[in-house]
C-alpha cells in the first residue's frame, strides 16, 4: 500500500489538564497516542476518590510527610519514570528510581520484592539480584533498611533522582 493509501485518522484526547490533537496515518496516531497515555496523570477510579485533605493545593509541593518520610506524587508510567531516571541501564539507579515511582504512588511497604515486581508487572528489564541492589543503594546513602525488612529512600537518595526533597 502507498503512502498516498494509507488511512488517514484524527485523534483528540483531553485527560486531565493535558490534551493531545493530531492527525495522520492511523499506525502513527496509534503509537503517538501509546506515548500520551503513558505520559498522562493517572487519576483514581471512581471507587476511590482522592480525599480533599490529599488535594495538592495551588502552588504548594506535591510533597508528604508519611511516617517521618516524604512522598512525591508521580504520575507517568514505571517505563517513563525510569527513562527520566536514567534507570534504563544501571541496576541500581533502576532499583532507586522504581522504589521512588511505587512512593509516589503510594505504595504502602516498600521491599526488594515489591520492586522486583512493580518492574515485571510493567514488562520492565529485571534486577539480577535485588537484595544486592539495595545494598549497593544503602552503601550510597541513598537508602536506609528498616527493622520489619522494608526500606525508606533517603534525602540523599532522592536528591540521587533529581527530586529535591
């Protein structure tokens, strides 16, 4: 099929304050429009509202104080979060930045196990030996273990990750 045959589309899509409006062969509005929807903020379902008391207000941080740690929302895809990371080639960067992404999605007990999975939930590269990445992560500064097996990022971890805390 020539280029003059293929099917022509238009997409418009508004998710959020983002909003996305192209046109062109359906095969590249289908790939442009995968990338939008992993880069757009993911909203709770309508089962679970967000509480008003968790609203960010205008102008304020995006940043909690969780149990004498601080959260920061994070509302891409795991895949775009570790690009922006540099997780994509360094183990121990990618343990960071992943533990960092399921943080700022709330994620209630950070553990090497929970990070192995977030990333082969989401058809990431895995971890050759997670416990050693955390390791390498605590010798760094940039996290410290708990006594129940969990872990915390710490100021300097996130600093590590770009995220001034």
């Amino acid at each position: 099929m020539s280029d003059k045959e293929r099917a022509q589309g238009k997409v418009e899509i508004k998710i959020g304050n983002m909003s996305f409006t192209a046109e062109g062969d359906q095969e590249w509005l289908g790939e442009q429009l995968s990338k939008v929807l992993d880069a757009a903020p993911v909203s709770p379902t309508p089962a679970q509202p967000t509480p008003a008391s968790a609203q960010p207000t205008p102008g304020a941080p995006t940043v909690e104080a969780v149990a004498g740690e601080q959260r920061k929302t994070v509302n891409s895809s795991l895949a775009s979060y570790l690009k922006s990371k540099g997780g994509e080639t360094r183990q121990v960067q990618r343990f960071l930045a992943t533990a960092a992404w399921l943080n700022g999605r709330e994620h209630k007990q950070l553990d090497t196990s929970a990070v192995a999975k977030a990333l082969s939930d989401h058809h990431q590269k895995r971890l050759g030996n997670p416990a050693d990445c955390l390791n390498q992560d605590v010798t760094k500064g940039f996290c410290e273990k708990r006594k129940d097996g969990g872990f915390f990022i710490t100021p300097e971890g996130w600093k590590e990750l770009g995220e001034e805390q």
